[in-house]
C-alpha cells in the first residue's frame, strides 16, 4: 500500500506536467521526456538547451528562406533543391564535437560569402559561418550539464555579429553592378522586403541576448560591450 503511494505521488507531478505542452501548427509539441541524464542538469542548463535548440531552428529557417530567394546559390553546390541544400550544413549537429565541420573559420566563411569576386554559393557560406560561430559560443556542446561552464561574453559577440551580418545583407553588399549580392526579397514581389528573413534574424539576436543575460546573473562575471568594426569586416571574438 505505501509503495502505491509512494507511486503516486512521484506520477502526478508528471501528469499535472503534461497538460501544458505547447501544440504548434505544424502539430509538433514542445514537451521534452524525461531522461536520467535530466538529474545531472541544473535549471540553468535547461534553459541553455531549449535556447540553443530555438537558435539552430531559426538558422534552419534563415538557410531556406536565403536559398528560395537565391535559386542560382544552392544549384552552385549541386544540390536538387533548396531544401536539400538547406539540410547539409546541418548533417553534423548529431556528432558536432566530433566533427571536422566545426573546426572551419567561421569568420573566413562570413567575409567569403559578402566579397563580390566571391564565386561559390553564398548562402551556404554564410549559414555556415553563423552556425560555426553560434555552436562557438555554447563550446561546440550540445548537451550541458552542472559542471559545465558557459561565457556570457561569447553570446553576447555572437548577437553583434549576427547583427552587423543582417545589416550586411539587407543594405551594403554588392556587385560591380550594384545589385545586392544576396537578395532577401520575396520572390513574386517588386521590392518587398521579406519581414520573415528580418524576424528571424531578430529572433536569433534575441536568443543569443537572452542567454548572456542569463550566463553573466549565474557566472557574476559582467559582459563587456563592443561593436563589430564594419569597416574592416573585423568581427567580435567568439
């Protein structure tokens, strides 16, 4: 009888938890299970892992939406199509410390991908670029735990610099033509700016803000502010 009981009280809490999943409209839920590695992890760490997955869904988002305005970049790498392209540079998130991707220079990949004599497709160098330099700043981890250690300042360059990469490719960049080298209009449409590219850069931006906030409180170790040197494309470290 107290075994039942004791069973109980351990299940409810479970039950009670579930009713407040969040359903989205593709129908995926946002409930995690339970694993025994959970116990190892502080709120903290969760916090970080949830953030960390919502940075590599926007990355995946910008990465198509890029390759449906920019045909001619995904057909340069050979791929059938946009989605195919979209899917490669995150093949290797599953065995990320593992691999060879990871060690790439993400800021040669992002000043490659706005040099005009830049022959090869840009926007798999830039999505390239962004998430080498976003895996950087959680140390190439994608599962954390309590002794792992987090510096707020890392997230906070990486928000400027996604920053000064958004502003890049909606304004500055262009060929000895004048045409922008990248396009993040609609397609269809005279000179509407596609507001969902915008959004999603603002959201990772916003990720990325978030969880310097949150490492510097836990950490006690305070950020230091800069901004990226535009005019040497000189990026913030990560």
């Amino acid at each position: 009888m107290k075994r039942t009981a004791f069973a109980c009280l351990i299940t409810l809490p479970l039950i009670a938890c579930s009713g407040h999943t969040i359903q989205r409209k593709d129908g995926s839920s946002s409930v995690r299970s339970f694993s025994i590695k959970d116990l190892a992890k502080s709120d903290v760490d969760s916090v970080v892992e949830i953030h960390q997955q919502e940075a590599i869904a926007s990355l995946k988002a910008l990465t198509v939406k890029l390759y449906r305005c920019n045909p001619d970049e995904w057909k340069k790498s050979g791929y059938a199509s946009a989605d195919a392209a979209t899917a490669a540079p995150f093949k290797a998130l599953p065995y990320w410390h593992l691999s060879p991707h990871k060690d790439l220079d993400w800021k040669d990949l992002l000043t490659q991908a706005s040099r005009w004599d830049f022959s090869g497709d840009r926007v798999m160098a830039m999505m390239n670029g962004l998430l080498i330099m976003n895996m950087a700043a959680y140390n190439h981890q994608t599962e954390f735990y309590l002794l792992s250690e987090l510096d707020a300042q890392k997230f906070y360059n990486a928000a400027r610099n996604t920053e000064y990469v958004a502003w890049e490719l909606a304004t500055t960049r262009r060929d000895q033509d004048g045409l922008l080298l990248l396009v993040s209009d609609t397609p269809g449409k005279k000179s509407s700016s596609d507001l969902s590219i915008e959004r999603e850069f603002g959201k990772l931006i916003g990720i990325q803000d978030t969880l310097a906030k949150v490492i510097e409180d836990k950490s006690n170790r305070a950020i230091r502010f800069g901004v990226v040197n535009a005019a040497g494309t000189l990026f913030l470290p990560i």
